[in-house]
C-alpha cells in the first residue's frame, strides 16, 4: 500500500521500456495476457517475448482486420438464442467469444462494463433484450464512456433491470437516476437526494413500450431543473453532460479500470492518478485511458504485479486458452455461475463485488473441482483439453521438463514437482496453485 | 489395430481334431447369468447387414464418405485384406462360416463375460487362430518382448490367454472367449460335470425361452430379480411414484418391470425390418389395484389405433382411465398432494368450480392418443427462426352434448389467461378466431403479424396458433390449427369406419422416420450452434456430428412399439423398418 502511496505519476504513467533492471521476461508477457486478454497460448506468449511489449500491447489494442467479420458471425450466432426467456444459451456464446475473439481486450473491457451497468436477466427475462444489451456495451467498450452512458440509458434491459419502464412526470423514477449518479457515474456520496430528485425530473417521458424504448413528450417535464449549481429545462442528455462536467466521474471510472486492469489490492494515491483522471476527463475515451494504463511502467512493475483475484471467467478461461482447446461453454457457464460468477445475473446493481469476495473456503473448493473436471479425460467437458497433445506440441521446442513447461505456460515460474507426479497431477497442482488464482 | 480386429473377429486354437457333438451354448453358460444374447441364427443378421442395399445406404454415411482420409480406416482395411488373402476367402464368406452355428453372449455376476461362437467350418477357425498367434508373438518379438501367448490345460481342454487377462479357448467348432480366466474355467467345469446346471436347466430361463417364438433369429434374456437391484434401475423404476406426467405415461410399463422376475426378446429379422417381441412374466397385475387405470379391463380393451395424418411425425395412444387415475392420486403420489390440490383448485378456475376428478375427467373415456407432426407455415407470413412441430391431444368424450361448451369454455379461459400474462410483460397477444373445416366449427387463436419485421424470420412464439375442435365425441387440442384441421379429418374418418381399440395392449406409439427427418434438416442451423456450445465443438465438427444425426433417421423408416398383456405375460414389441433405398 505503501508503494502506491509514494509512486512518482511521471514515473507510474510513463510508457514501459525493457531494461536491464526491468527486462521484458515471460513473467510480464503473461501478466499482460492476464490482465488485457484471458490468458495466453505457448505461441502467443513467445510471440509476445519476440515482439517486446510495444507491438505486443498494439496488437492487443488494435482490432485486428478480422474482427467486424468475427463479431458479425458472432452477433449471428446470438441471435440463435431468439426470443427466450433464458439467458443461458447467450452466456453460452459469449463465453465461447470470449475465447475465441481475435480481441481479448475488447471482451475483457465488455465483461468490465456488464459489472458496472449491472442488469440481471433474472429481472429482465429476455435473451433478446440482454443480447441487444451486451451488443450496445461492446460498441463502446473501447469507445466513448460518454456515448455509452447516454445509450446505456435508453437500453430496454437497463431500464426494465432497474424497474424504470416508466417515467411520468406525476411520480419521476428516482432508481434510474440515483443509479445512473451513484453507480454509473459520480459514485457514493457525491450527490444529495436533491440532484437526484432533480435528475430524475430529466429523465422523465422515457418509457419501454413493447420490448423498445420511447419517449413519449407529454410525460416529459420540460421545467427547470437545478442541477449542480446549473439551472435549465435540462434532458436525460443535458444531465449525463452535467454529471460527465463533474470530476467526480472521472475519478470513479478511472479508479474502477484501475482495479479491474492493475491492482485491486492497495486503493492509488490522488497524485496517482490525477494525470489519468485530467486526460480521461477531456472527452472520455476508454481506449486511451486503457492505452495509458496497460503500456505504463506501473502496470508492468512489481506493485501491479498478482494484485488482482482472477475472477471466475478469468479463472476458467485462463486454463482453456493455455491448453487450447474449445470445451463446452453450455456446461462452463453453469459451473461459473456455481462459481459465484452467472454471467447475466450480476448479484446486485452494483455487479459482482470481486476481490476478495471471490475467495472462500468453498468457492476455492469449488474452483479446484472445476480445474479437475475440466482436465480430466471424460465426464461434462469430454476430455477436450488435451494437456498431453500440448506438450507434444511445444514440450521439445521449450527443451525442458513437462511439469516445468506447464508452470512457464500457466505462472511464469519456476517450480519443483513432486517426484513421481503424473503431468495431470503436476498440471493440476498448477492450476489449483494461489499463483494461477491470481491474475 | 489389426490385432485388435483379428483378435475381435476370434480366437481359434487347435487342430480341427474329431469331431464333437457339442451341447447347446446356453448349458455351458452359469446359471447365475444376468444376461444372456443368443444369435441361433446369425446369418439372417449378417445377410440383412451385408446386403447390397445396406451397402448402399452405407455410402451415404458422411463419416464413411471420409474414411479414404482416416488412417486408421485404412490400417483397417489393410488387416481386411491381409485375413482375406491368408483365409483364401472373402471377409463375407468368413463371418458367415465363422460365425454361423451361433454367438451367445452372457453376463454374469463379478463382471464376468462370456462370448460363445460355434464356427460353420472348424478349419477355417483354427487356421485364423494360428494367424492370430502368430501375430501376437511377431509384434512381441519385434517390440522385444517376451512372448505374451500362455496356455495351459485345464480339464482335457486347452486354454489361452494373449495377455494374461482374457482366456479362450477352442472345443471343436465352438470358440469360447472370456474377460477373465475363472469364467473360462466356469465354462470348461459346466461341460466337464454333469452335476453342474447350466443357464439351459434354469427355470427362469426355460420360461424365458418357451415365451420366444421358435422363429426367432435371436434372443436376449434378463434376469429381472437380480438386475433391478441395480441402484440406478431401481431408482428408475420409483420414478413413477414421483412425478405424476410419468406415472401416467409408463403406468403399465412400470408395474410390469417391478413386478417381473425375467424378460424375454425375441429378435425377428425379415427383409428390411428388424422385430424385437419382449416379455415380461409379470401378469399379476391387479386390475383394482392404484395402477388399474391403465389395464384394459375386458378382452376387446385396448389402445385405440393411432391417427395418422399428413407430415405425422410420432403418435401416441393410451388407454388411460383419467377418472381413475386422478382418484388414486392419493396412492399413487403421496408426496405430491399439495402439488396436486393447487393444480386441481387451479383448474377448478378454468372448468367453472366443476370438480375435476368427479365433473371433468369423468367426462373423459379412457383413452388418450397424441400426435406430433410437421407444420405448414403460411409463405406470405414466414418461417419461424426454430421450427417447432405441431402437437395435438386427442380424448373421447362420454357426453359431447353437454361437455362441448365446458372444454371450449375453459380453453378460453386458458388463452384469455395467456394474454393477460404477456401483456403485463408487453408482449403481444393471441387473437381468437372461430373458422370451419370441413362442417366443423372449431376455435383457434393466433399471433398477428403486422409489426414483425418482414425481413428476418419469425419469432418462435409464430409456431404456436393454439385450437380447440370437438368434432363428433372427439375433444382436439391442438399447438396448431393446421394440425387441428387435420385431426378433425382423422378423426372424422375413424367415426366413420367404427374403429376397434388394440386387443389388451395399453400402450401404442408410432414414429415416422421420414418426417423425423425432415424436422430435423429443418432446425439443421439451430441444431449445429446448439452443438457448437453443448460439446465444444467447432462448426464443421458440428455440423458433421449432425449430419450424420440425420443420415441415421433417414435410415429409419418406421418404429412401431405395442404394449400389453397377453396369455398372461406382459408383452411388447416393437418394429424397426429400415429405408435403405
């Protein structure tokens, strides 16, 4: 906590250089695949040592050619799940996505968002409505946080998620706007109960009709509003500008994709991550600020370094990426949700609290379970990772031992087998390691 | 896996030697055998699976298409030619002359298995057996070991053992393979003793056997006594006490598997169809007892014949006393009483506060027939993304006059209830409309269409256009009106035509592999990402995977399944034919 305390901003935010004090080493190509993508393959890794952390982290940012024909195939693929109540088959492909996706990033920063405009399908009940959901979060994961608030709050999921379907001007819906100021934006405790009385006055005349948003004109109350020291017949539009004004916001994103893309343990100092915040603050632009962030010499420095709990996705997909296979995600959703992590039934409005909230006695349990059924050759996952096939594939180009070529895969570290271990076991010794829980 | 094929096709030994009059295989099988598989005449198999037309249909299969590409097919093919050179025959003419006195196949208790094959030409066994030897003592050779092959005798007989653990031995044109040593022994003791009795002299079995056309090609039996006292079959078997929809559907069929102690089924093979004939010493059934709602009662009760109508896919008819059968609810599900008296006040709403055992299911007779079929979408309105088939329950009432108005009633009330539900979640609802067909009012509702986007297919919810006709005695509920219009035909021409019910069986059930098939290659795409997700699997691995799903059905022509009891044995049968064309 300390060295967060003291880190010099010029410093922290500086693009990374290899050097001979801090050279680029496998351990940091694999931090960063953690962090900006689900893991990472053999190949990807020494690709990444080849390349260095500049072409390396472009290539995370930039979406590669292929992708619009990947989402489009993809976004096909979603659309199979029709008009079921269920959402289950949608958390199916996105998982699958999430692995296959020619961007990581892209997926990692959607998954992001879907804990910060939590909406649960056990509210909404509509895989249409959800798929069109994570559709819009997408569009703007890397994109415009200003955009994406204003289209998050005409989402027919967000709002039948938040109870706010009707907003009339003879009662406003105060949950969507002490949501939109307290979750969405400011944060807790930057707005009296008066801004959101206020706020929700704008937000009236936005209604879901029939599965679709619209804004019915006479149930809008076009008087003033005092919002901020600010005084106008202010919209849903004119308020976000508002709340966007306030360095409030800025600040509370900025520190929520710190946690979520470097460290989750020690909370930074405001001298920390003023720059981020000031620059963030200009026009919100996420992929700029995630830019910053993955390419700073903090991110690739020891006070970064394991200081997030993998949350269950990561957990899961980190050993299917390393191993590179394809499993079930039918069967994998079902066991993250057991995880704690049920993709499209986040906890709460808040999302998932993450953390340490991850970890228990149970869950850990529970994540050695899956680690095992996942790895064995038969039962729900069929024996698609085939850890044997890998080693045969890159073992004799890695030159060294099996267990040993799975500890550089999966911790980039060294470790001491137990004599006589099969490389199932020493395989699983790895993945049920608190090193690999860690991302 | 050239070995592994020598070793499956057999494992011949000795010199021809004299001839031995050999007793029947199933004497030299334990009499504590739980299953028993006798072929007495596996050429009628082999002739049907070898056929030209088999062949051909074959060749449809995509994996088989592949199999010039699949290296182990080829090292498969390469052992196949490798036999056929070295048994100067065709692969044909060796199964047939290997296999043709007969293969009986048996499980006993402690895992042991045992597999008889008595050889049309004994020559030809032992001269596959030395190639098999030879094999194996060659491939330890060349990996440097030792040689793997043991025998030793063991009452006048020699055994072998390619690996220490299976055991085989050869006593004239009789082969004798077993997982393990000691039922080889148990084999060579029940030929070698006469106070040891085989599977032959056992009671169960002999009244097994006697159930068994003497026609029949094959025959399994199953110790029932001993196999429902496997954990999973047992709890199978309670199943029915749980879950009321399954207590209904397989009464009958339940009862008679608890209740039985042995099982017989016979195997028919004729032309292109494949007849398997069960039976079940379990005719103690009491007719007053909880489960009596499905036993016909009297010798011309039955099942009545089921409907048949164009794109029929599968139908279903019961003879099932509803009356009967919710009056026993108490004995039947005693722990799903709560369950049922908020089902039973519920459908007091919808029937009027009429008692639903007393005023509703009496009204029923006891016959329930239910038909699933292929749907006709309208190509002006479009195709739904998933394409649901149509499904229709078919009942008989006592008195049409004065029941009619109350189902038409209460299926109001249903789709009225419906609306109201997806309204409150801005959905859109069915509209009711009241159309003829052929001389018959019936009632129908269905989903507009003006606000879907004509561009994209339909919604799911556009397979459903719920009706409800009641033509003659006859109360039809339908998913669909198509299927309703067709109902209305079927049952129109069985008015007609005085139908008789199934002699005695309570259960009938048909399917219709062409029309399976076409269901299927309909729903292909949501069928292929739906694997996508469920296996793991990538899109070409997915769509072979059900490819070949569809290649099976479209090798079914139809299966026909009749359930009943009969010369006091509970009996069933069911028909496979086969399309090979």
């Amino acid at each position: 906590m300390d060295t967060q305390q003291t880190l010099d901003p010029n410093w922290a935010w500086a693009p990374y250089r290899p050097s001979t004090e801090h050279p680029w080493t496998l351990a940091r190509a694999g931090h960063l695949y953690r962090r900006a993508a689900f893991g990472a393959n053999w190949t990807q890794l020494q690709q990444a040592l080849v390349h260095g952390p500049r072409k390396t982290i472009d290539g995370l940012l930039t979406p590669p050619a292929d992708l619009a024909a990947f989402n489009r195939t993809y976004d096909d693929y979603d659309r199979s799940v029709g008009s079921s109540e269920s959402a289950d088959e949608l958390r199916a492909w996105w998982l699958r996505r999430m692995l296959l996706t020619p961007c990581p990033l892209l997926e990692k920063m959607t998954l992001f968002w879907h804990s910060h405009f939590a909406v649960s399908n056990g509210v909404v009940k509509s895989a249409a409505f959800m798929r069109q959901y994570l559709q819009l979060i997408r569009s703007q994961a890397l994109g415009s946080f200003h955009t994406l608030v204003q289209d998050m709050v005409h989402d027919p999921a967000l709002l039948i998620g938040m109870d706010a379907i009707e907003n009339r001007k003879s009662r406003p819906n105060e949950s969507l706007a002490r949501t939109l100021i307290e979750d969405f934006t400011l944060g807790t405790g930057a707005a009296t109960d008066q801004d959101i009385r206020q706020a929700a006055r704008a937000f009236t005349g936005n209604f879901v009709r029939r599965g679709r948003f619209l804004f019915i004109e006479r149930e809008h109350d076009d008087g003033d509003k005092q919002l901020f020291g600010q005084t106008g017949p202010f919209t849903d539009k004119d308020v976000i500008s508002i709340l966007l004004e306030q360095p409030a916001t800025a600040e509370h994103i900025v520190h929520k994709v710190y946690a979520w893309l470097l460290n989750e343990a020690s909370p930074p100092s405001d001298s920390l991550m003023a720059p981020l915040t000031r620059s963030f603050a200009r026009d919100y632009n996420m992929s700029r600020l995630v830019e910053t962030m993955l390419r700073s010499n903090l991110f690739f420095s020891e006070a970064c370094y394991r200081q997030r709990i993998k949350c269950p996705v990561e957990y899961a997909l980190g050993m299917v990426q390393g191993l590179e296979g394809m499993v079930s995600t039918t069967q994998l959703a079902t066991d993250l949700a057991a995880l704690g992590q049920n993709l499209f039934h986040p906890p709460t409005l808040r999302g998932w609290p993450g953390k340490e909230a991850w970890i228990n006695q149970a869950t850990l349990i529970q994540r050695a379970n899956l680690a095992h059924a996942l790895l064995q050759g038969s039962g729900p996952y069929q024996g698609k990772l085939d850890a044997r096939a890998i080693l045969e594939k890159y073992a004799h180009t890695a030159n060294q031992p099996d267990a040993q070529f799975f500890a550089d895969l999966f911790l980039q570290q060294a470790m001491t087998p137990a004599s006589g271990e099969s490389i199932e076991q020493s395989l699983y010794d790895i993945v049920t390691s608190p090193e690999f829980n860690l991302a | 896996m050239v070995r592994q094929f020598l070793c499956l096709c057999v494992v011949l030994c000795q010199t021809a030697g004299a001839v031995e009059s050999l007793a029947p295989q199933t004497q030299w099988i334990p009499d504590n055998a739980v299953l028993c598989v006798e072929l007495s005449n596996p050429k009628a198999l082999i002739d049907m699976l070898t056929s030209d037309t088999a062949f051909g249909a074959l060749q449809k299969v995509p994996l088989y298409q592949t199999r010039n590409t699949n290296p182990k097919f080829k090292e498969f093919l390469t052992g196949v030619k490798f036999l056929e050179a070295a048994l100067e025959t065709s692969w044909k003419t060796a199964i047939r002359k290997l296999t043709g006195g007969g293969i009986t196949l048996a499980v006993c208790p402690d895992d042991l298995v045992i597999l008889m094959v008595d050889a049309e030409d004994a020559d030809l066994l032992t001269r596959l057996h030395n190639i098999v030897l030879t094999m194996v003592r060659t491939e330890a050779d060349n990996q440097g070991h030792s040689d793997r092959v043991a025998s030793a005798e063991y009452l006048g007989v020699t055994g072998w053992s390619f690996d220490g653990k299976e055991a085989h031995a050869i006593i004239g044109h009789r082969l004798i393979f077993a997982n393990k040593p000691e039922a080889l022994k148990t084999v060579l003791e029940l030929r070698a003793r006469a106070d040891k009795v085989g599977l032959a002299s056992q009671v169960r079995y002999r009244a097994a056997r006697e159930a068994t056309a003497p026609d029949a090609a094959g025959q399994v039996y199953a110790d029932l006594a001993t196999l429902k006292q496997i954990p999973d079959l047992a709890a199978a078997l309670e199943q029915g006490r749980a879950n009321p929809l399954a207590g209904l559907l397989f009464a009958g069929i339940i009862e008679s598997i608890r209740d039985a102690t042995w099982m017989s089924v016979g195997l028919h093979v004729q032309h292109d169809t494949l007849a398997f004939r069960a039976h079940l010493d379990s005719a103690n059934l009491d007719p007053k007892g909880p489960a009596g709602f499905a036993l016909p009662g009297k010798p011309n009760e039955g099942a009545l014949p089921n409907l048949s109508v164009p794109g029929g896919i599968a139908s279903l008819s019961f003879y099932r006393d509803l009356f009967r059968f919710y009056g026993a609810k108490d004995d039947l599900f005693p722990e799903r009483t709560s369950g049922l008296i908020f089902f039973e006040n519920m459908m007091g709403i919808f029937f009027s506060g009429r008692d639903l055992t007393d005023e509703v299911l009496a009204e029923t007779l006891p016959e329930i027939r239910f038909v699933v079929a292929q749907q006709q979408y309208d190509p002006a309105l479009g195709t739904p993304q998933v394409q649901i088939p149509a499904f229709g329950l078919i009942l008989r009432l006592r008195d049409e006059q004065t029941f009619d108005i109350v189902a038409e009633e209460a299926w109001q009330k249903a789709v009225g209830l419906v609306n109201f539900t997806r309204g409150q979640q801005g959905m859109p609802g069915l509209i009711i409309d009241r159309p003829v067909h052929n001389d018959t009012k019936f009632t129908m509702a269905y989903f507009s269409t003006a606000t879907v986007d004509k561009d994209t297919n339909l919604p799911t919810r556009f397979n459903i256009r719920p009706a409800i006709a009641l033509p003659h005695n006859y109360l039809i509920l339908s998913s669909t009106d198509g299927l309703a219009r067709d109902l209305i035909d079927a049952v129109t021409r069985e008015a007609q035509q005085a139908v008789q019910p199934a002699n005695q069986d309570h259960t009938l059930a048909e399917l219709n592999g062409q029309a399976l098939t076409a269901i299927l290659r309909a729903n292909v795409r949501a069928m292929v990402t739906q694997n996508m997700v469920e296996k793991g699997n990538t899109e070409e691995e997915a769509k072979n995977s059900i490819d070949l799903l569809i290649t099976l059905a479209q090798f079914v022509d139809s299966v026909k399944l009749s359930i009943g009891t009969h010369q006091s044995l509970t009996r069933a049968e069911l028909a496979l034919k086969f399309n090979l064309d």
